[in-house]
C-alpha cells in the first residue's frame, strides 16, 4: 500500500535510482588508488601547506573514506603555527 | 597505408561484444572494405557460429601463433561478401596459450594486407583481455544500460587507459527506447556522463537480433532493421563520416511508419 502511493506522489524512477547509484559505485571503485599514489598526494599537501603555516610532516595521514553515498578524501595533520604572510615556494631546486 | 586494429571489448560477458564484431566487420566489408574479424576468446569460440561459418574451419588463432599453418589458411571467407574474413578462436585451448607480443605481431601482420583487423575481446580483464588489447591502435567499448555492464565497462575503460589506449568509444547496445522514455533505464546522456568517453553509436533492443544470430546472418544484411540501420551508421562514423546519433526519443522509421502502426495496432 505505501508502496502504491509512494509511486503515486512521484517516487524516484528506477532508471534515475540507477543513474544516482552508477554515480557512487563508479566513484568509489575509480578510487582505488594505490599506495605510492597516496603517498604523492601526501607529499603535495604538505608541500602547499607549508606556505600558510608551520606544520609536522611526520604527522599527516590521508585516506579514502568512503560512506554509504559518497566518497571522501580525509586529511589530518598537525599544525604548529599559522605564519602571518604567505611563504614563496622554495625554490631550492634552482 | 596500413590498416587499422580494433578491439571490441566489455569487461562483463553477454553484453553483445561478438554481435558487434559480426555487424560492424559486415558493415565495414559492406562499404568496399576489407576486413578481418579475430576470434580471440580461446576455449569459448563463437564469432564463427554468429557468423554461419563454423563448418568451415580447418586451422585457427593458436594454429597460426604456434606455426602449424600459414596465416591466410586460417582465414575463411565469408559466404557473401569476399572482402571480409574470419580467423576464429581455438577451442579445445587455454588462454595461455597466446602471449601479447604474439597478438601483437599477428595484428602488426594483418593490418599490411586489411583495411580493418577487428578483435573480438574475451569477457573477463586477465590474460585473454590483454592479448586481446595488445595490437590495437583503438578500442570500442560494448555496454547495456544496465548497472552491472556499466559498471564492468568503467573497469575495462580504467585498464585501456592505463595501456595507454588513446582512443576509446562506446557503443551502448539493447537500449529499450520504451523504458528510458518511461525512466525505467539509463539514458544515453546518463550512461555517457557515467563513462565520460566519446560514443559511436547506439543499438536498439531488438528480438530481430537473436533471430539472425539463429540463422548465422549478421544482421546489418538486413535492410529495413533498425539495428542494421544503427550498425551502418557506426560503420560509418568508424570511417569519419559524420552521422549524427539520433536521440533516445527519437520515433524509428519515421512518421509514415508511425501512422502504419497506429493503424494496424487498432
């Protein structure tokens, strides 16, 4: 019955449920990302936060979370001070 | 000028991967080409029964690659046009038993002598996947619109990029035009901002498919089907030609056709 009248007052069509899941799941499975990709990712975050604020490069984890619809890329560092202007890039490599 | 290896692939079995190989290679010999279609699912052969042809093999994929005959005795000609081939799959053999290099090698070959190599890809993403992949230059990916061969499909899309596959379409196959206009399927444009690759063409559902498949006769023979008419047309686009897709609520067959219907249906 409540079925019936869920359909009545226009409940979502399958073809758009099927659409909205496709979405997720290709999300998530396109998240697979490997270790060393991870790890590269790491790597960039800290090199452009260490621009705004002094930060604990042993501390840093990143991971993929992934909820029942949607999909998350988590960080968590430790911050040791925020510096008052922005800091250039290094360029140590020139 | 060499011609061009093909790879028709899906990741899920069952999505009409050999259907497509069997209509586009009669397509593509239909407009003055020349073709050859490679069976290359070893063990579980079946290009040759779409195509009416398996009284007529004598030697095979595995026959070539392992030297126990020449390339062009394991070619059979097709009953009606003479410009397209088949070379078909083992069946009494492991995948194991073709590497890629070989594949590779074979296609590098054909390709002097064909205008189009098409490569009829196994279900699944191991071996018999990447032998099949090994010497194309492009790569059509099958999918239905269903969640399980989109999802598959997005899979073998990851895995032909990482191969460095640069040109990859999509053809979407058994689109029941009633369903998606009542929301009960995935729309073209939904499926292709899922996938987010370029698409060459759309295949109606049709029961017209299984009947030519009954009788071994690829159905783009047929003139009035409109999935031949789809198939030609991805034939063509396949060459350059610019065809536009026609849209999922676009009415088959035109208004004449229509009214017909609509008189005989009452």
């Amino acid at each position: 019955m409540l079925d019936t009248i869920k359909r009545f007052f226009g409940d979502k069509k399958s073809g758009e449920v099927a659409k909205k899941r496709m979405q997720i799941v290709l999300l998530h499975d396109r998240l697979s990302i490997s270790p060393e990709m991870l790890e590269s990712i790491k790597n960039d975050i800290l090199q452009v936060l260490s621009r705004y604020m002094e930060i604990d490069g042993r501390t840093i984890k990143v991971s993929i979370e992934k909820g029942e619809n949607y999909a998350a890329l988590v960080s968590n560092v430790q911050v040791k001070r925020v510096y008052r202007h922005v800091q250039q890039p290094s360029t140590e490599s020139s | 000028m060499p011609g061009t290896t093909i790879v028709v692939t899906s990741g899920k079995g069952g999505v009409g991967k050999t259907t497509t190989v069997a209509n586009l290679g009669t397509a593509l010999a239909m407009r003055g080409r020349s073709v050859v279609m490679v069976d290359a699912d070893i063990g579980l052969r079946n290009l040759d029964v779409v195509m009416g042809l398996e009284n007529r093999i004598v030697y095979n994929l595995v026959d070539i690659i392992e030297g126990r005959c020449r390339t062009e005795q394991a070619m059979i000609r097709d009953r009606k046009l003479n410009s397209l081939f088949l070379i078909p799959a083992a069946q009494t053999r492991e995948k194991d038993a073709v590497h890629p290099d070989q594949m590779k090698e074979l296609c590098e070959k054909l390709q002097q002598d064909f205008d189009y190599v098409l490569v009829d890809c196994p279900a699944g993403i191991e071996r018999g996947f990447r032998n099949a992949v090994a010497g194309a230059q492009k790569a059509i990916v099958v999918t239905t619109p269903e969640v399980s061969a989109i999802r598959d499909a997005d899979r073998v899309i990851g895995l032909l990029e990482a191969e460095l596959m640069k040109d990859i379409q999509l053809i979407i196959n058994r689109l029941n035009h009633k369903m998606v206009k009542r929301g009960d399927m995935m729309s073209t444009e939904d499926i292709c901002s899922l996938l987010a690759i370029p698409l060459v063409g759309v295949i109606p559902e049709s029961e017209e498919v299984v009947v030519s498949t009954n009788r071994g006769i690829p159905l783009v023979h047929e003139k009035r089907s409109s999935v031949a008419g789809a198939f030609r047309r991805i034939a063509a686009r396949l060459e350059g030609e610019q065809v536009p897709i026609p849209a999922d609520n676009a009415e088959e067959g035109g208004i004449l056709s229509r009214f017909k219907r609509l008189i005989w249906s009452s």
